[in-house]
C-alpha cells in the first residue's frame, strides 16, 4: 500500500510591490509552502470567493492600490473566514497604521525574512491542519 502524500499549505501574498511580492512568494517556496500572489485586495478577496483555495494564512500590505486596503480586506475575510490567520504588513509604525481586526497580526516594514517565517510560523500555531515551517 502506498503512503498518503503531505498536502503543502499555501499562503495568500497580498502586495502591489511585484519585485516584494517575488520575494515573499520565494521565502515560503524555500520553505514549501505554495503561494498564491495578488496584487490587491479586491483581486484577493475574488480569489477567495471564487472557490476559496486551501488558503492556510494571508500576508498583505496594508497600502494596496484599489478601493479596498489590506485592512478592508483583513476584516472582510475574518468576518467570512474567521479562523483563516491574517498578518498585514506596512512601512508605517504601528500606531499611525490605525485599528486592526481583532486577531489580525502586524509586522512593520522593513522586514527580515526571519521575521517573516516566525511569523507565519505564530500565526499558523492554531492551524487546525498545523502544519510546519522548516
């Protein structure tokens, strides 16, 4: 009998930035993780609502292009999606960011890749699945 393969875990990269949104996307294939990129919230938010890919956390900006900001997207998809873990990410200190959704994490730019893993490593601890980060 042969052995169950491991599902691999995707993560949402939300960033308007294409060279950052490379670079993010890479950190989480080195750790393979597969990755789906958006460039803004309305076009994350589609991709949720068109058939909900097995999303495990979403990392976006906080400054997206479009009508939607990555906070508008983080409280749109805790309140459809409240376990899915969300961490939003800005160059702007943390207290000129404004109110967060409740369990919406928050991570200033610029970031390590460390930082990134350690985070994404946090905030998928609850993960139902829990799965790992090397």
């Amino acid at each position: 009998m042969g052995q169950a393969q491991q599902k691999r875990r995707t993560v949402m990269i939300v960033e308007d930035d294409p060279e950052l949104r490379s670079l993010t996307a890479a950190l989480f294939e080195d750790e393979q993780v597969d990755t789906i990129m958006c460039e803004s919230a309305e076009a994350a938010l589609a991709t949720l609502l068109i058939g909900r890919p097995e999303a495990a956390m979403i990392l976006a900006d906080i400054r997206l292009r479009g009508v939607m900001d990555g906070i508008d997207l983080a409280r749109e998809v805790k309140m459809r999606w409240p376990r899915l873990p969300v961490i939003l990410t800005s160059g702007h200190p943390r207290d000129r960011v404004g109110y967060l959704p409740l369990g919406v994490g928050y991570m200033a730019k610029p970031w390590q890749p460390l930082d990134v893993m350690i985070a994404a490593k946090q905030a998928l601890a609850s993960e139902p699945n829990g799965w790992r980060i090397r």
